[in-house]
C-alpha cells in the first residue's frame, strides 16, 4: 500500500503539469511527467522554512492568473487516459504532485459525496425527515452540480445513496459511460442490507441499457467516513457479480479500514481500483484498531499474516491540514 503526502506548489502554466495533448496516440501520463522539462516555479515550491525568511512585497499577492494554482482544473478530454487516472497503474506519478486531471476527478467524486449531506432533511419535526429535500431531477440544479454532466437516476432511500450516470456529451469526454454511485456517511446496520440490495438492482439495470447500446461502462463508488467503508462493500459485491463491468473504481474520502489481508487481497484480485483520501489530522481512518494496529506495525514480520488485524486498501493520497492552512497565509 502506498501513502502519499500532499505538498501544493504552484507552476508557471498548467502545461507544465500536464503535458498533454489532444489527438493522436498519447504516451502515458507517469512518462510524461518524467519527461517534462523543469521550468522555473514561483516561491510556492519552495520549503515553509525558506519561505518564511522571503521578503515579501505586495506584488506578490497579485493574482496573476495562469501563473496561480487554479480553483478548477479545465475540462479536457480525457478520453484516451481515463484508465489512468482511474488506478490502471495505482496512480503511479500521479499523486504528488497531484496531476491536475486526478484533481479534477476527486474534487467531481466529492462533491457528489457531499450532495448525500446537502440534499438530506435532517429536520426531525419535518415530514420527509430522511429523505432527499430536492426531486431527483432537479437535484443538480439545487445543487450547482450541473458542470459536471451527469442526471440522478434513483434515490437509495434506506442509505441516502444516489445512483448517477454521465450524460451523453460527458460520456464522449470521459472516454466511456461512468456510472457513480455516492454513499452517505450514517445508516443502521438493517439499513446497510436493505440499501445494498436496492444499489445493485439500479446498477445491473444500468450496466445491461448501456451495454445494450454497446458502450464501455465503468462503475465508480465513492462516500464520506462510514459512506466510504460502505462503497469498499458495494465495489466488492459489484466486481462479484457484475462482471461485464468494464472497470471498477472506488474514491473514498475520511474512510475507516474494512477487511483483514485477505480481503485486501481477494480486492486486488478481483481488479478493483481504490484511493482513499484522508486528512492527517482525521482519526476515522486510523479505525479500527488505532491502538492495536500501531503496536502490530512494529512486528510486522510475525502479524503481516494475521487475519484478525484490520487492513487499509489501495492508494493513499494524504491532506495536512496545519500545512494548507500555512501555505494559504504565505
């Protein structure tokens, strides 16, 4: 399992972190970022320790435009490496610096995971208290989440959970037909079974009109803390039983660990792709066994086995909160 920390610089251009065209054959992303000429960078790159000794000016507070670090990135086609930046190579090269197609990616996966929370009626003396407080098909539009081209088909009620697929002209964008299903954060265990159940039956529908019309189809699940842990269960039960699924992917964010080694390993068997977003400063993905798992960590070469010691899954991409927090006041 690979753990990576995030670090922010900012670059001259956004080419420079790309690289990459349009057209034609294009060679890995990995490759081309081993290729890329270095180019000066701005202050941003370098270390906190030096930046504090920099004297600075007001001009360097001047938005410069493509010379600061985007709030999104564009919208390029990513028909040709879409199998890359979703895991084809565990997303080698790709996490730090964070490329900023995978950026784009994880911040359209957790909007939609926080959608779960924005759109529930929380209000216990409400009426529809537990159920979504926009229609389905307005969802998107309530939420200013229609950039992104995708159309709510089902509402999971037992679990909050939304079943999305991409729209057409996205579907030409993103290089296949991507259907995401995003988990809350809380349910009962009695609703954990029931929403499952009701989860697979909307994605089997899914996949079968889709690949009835000949398209690639991929699946990709993502949630929030328990939403997260729930998506690892939903990607296993998919890769069981669907298997005319072109790819599977998981984007969990604050997820806990799910699963012993071998149910790590019966995962990776099975071809699904997993990056697990976590804050340093979050506890939730250190659960369960903050303590055991510690103590375990040291004799690794007798416990590595165990079957009882809880595991983490896939690629980590890990978030400092104290050290975003310093580099937006700089």
């Amino acid at each position: 399992m690979k753990k990576h920390h995030l670090h922010m610089t900012c670059a001259s251009s956004l080419k420079q972190l790309s690289g990459i065209s349009d057209g034609g054959m294009v060679t890995p992303l990995r490759q081309l970022q081993s290729e890329e000429p270095k180019k000066h960078v701005s202050h941003g790159s370098k270390s906190l320790e030096s930046l504090m000794r920099v004297a600075y000016t007001a001009a360097d507070f001047i938005d410069r435009g493509n010379h600061m670090t985007p709030t999104r990135s564009p919208r390029e086609r990513i028909s040709a490496k879409w199998r890359e930046i979703h895991g084809q190579f565990n997303w080698e090269s790709l996490l730090d610096p964070l490329h900023p197609w995978l950026r784009r990616e994880i911040v359209k996966y957790g909007e939609f995971s926080q959608a779960t929370y924005d759109a529930f009626d929380y209000d216990s003396f409400s009426d529809f208290c537990g159920s979504c407080r926009h229609n389905r098909h307005k969802l998107f539009d309530e939420l200013h989440l229609t950039k992104h081209g995708y159309k709510v088909t089902k509402y999971i009620y037992a679990m909050t959970n939304i079943d999305v697929p991409s729209c057409d002209n996205e579907s030409q964008r993103i290089g296949r037909r991507d259907i995401v299903v995003a988990w809350r954060g809380t349910a009962s265990l009695e609703q954990m079974g029931e929403g499952g159940v009701k989860v697979m039956e909307e994605v089997k529908r899914l996949l079968e009109f889709f690949k009835g019309r000949g398209e690639e189809v991929s699946l990709t699940i993502t949630g929030h803390s328990l939403g997260g842990a729930l998506a690892l269960l939903n990607a296993y039960e998919a890769a069981s039983s669907l298997p005319d699924l072109d790819h599977i992917s998981v984007i969990s964010f604050g997820a806990p660990r799910v699963g012993n080694i071998a149910f790590r390993d019966k995962m990776n068997e099975m071809g699904v792709k997993i990056l697990r977003v976590v804050m340093k400063q979050d506890i939730v993905p250190k659960l369960p066994g903050i303590i055991c798992n510690k103590i375990l960590r040291q004799i690794h070469a007798l416990t590595r086995r165990l079957k009882w010691v809880y595991r983490h899954i896939g690629s980590e991409l890990k978030l400092d909160v104290i050290v975003s927090l310093l580099e937006a006041r700089i």
